[in-house]
C-alpha cells in the first residue's frame, strides 16, 4: 500500500473509525474518509453517500472522485461501479472479513488487503 492516500470504505451510519462496514458499495449510508500521510492516520471525516437515482451505479464514483480518493476498501460491488473506480484510477481493494472500519484500515496501512479480481464483483 502507498504510505499516503485518501481511502474510502463504504460505511453504516454514522460513520466514523468504530463503526461497521457497508457490505455493499452503491447501497451504503456513508463513507468513512481515512486520510493517510507517511503510513499514519491524519484525518478521518465522513461524506454522505449518493442517492442510488443520483447517477445510478455510478453516482457514488463521482462523489469519491469529487472527494480525492484514491483507494477504497469494499466488500461488495458490482460491476459497472468497479469500472467506474478503475477508469477513475481508484484503486480499489477487496475484503469481507474485517467487519469495523478500523480493522480495514489497518490491514490497508501494513499491506493486508489485494486488489479486488473480476470473480470478487457481486452479480445482482
């Protein structure tokens, strides 16, 4: 992982380091913002996410484009939204065992989440 970086994770209200992950990209509450400079924490802050009607699918691409993301950690995304990110130049990284936003936080500061693959996509 990049020592610095702007990584989103989909998140449930009311977002925040101590909360749980959004298991799914386009439907989450939030997104918890974890702004990240020489491998530490500099600052965390929340964006609302997209209405779903707002640019469909990829309405939430654009906030986080918008935001200056450049790396996201999610547990669930569909196709068209994961091409969105890639065509973004978000790099975007795939877990679902790290159930809090401090967990993938910390696997992403020490290099402990991959790239997300084409079979990881959800298909509904």
């Amino acid at each position: 992982m990049s020592a610095d970086a702007v990584l989103a994770i989909p998140t449930n209200l009311p977002g925040g380091l101590d909360v749980q992950r959004s298991g799914h990209f386009g439907r989450c509450d939030c997104f918890t913002i974890v702004e990240i400079a020489g491998g530490a924490i500099a600052d965390v802050h929340t964006i609302e996410n997209a209405a779903h009607v707002d640019g469909g699918c990829l309405g939430p691409v654009q906030l986080l484009v918008e935001n200056g993301v450049t790396a996201i950690i999610v547990s669930g995304i569909g196709g068209r939204p994961l091409q969105g990110l890639r065509s973004a130049g978000i790099a975007t990284y795939f877990d679902n065992s790290l159930p809090l936003v401090s967990e993938a936080v910390e696997a992403f500061r020490v290099g402990g989440v991959m790239p997300i693959g084409d079979t990881d996509v959800c298909h509904g």
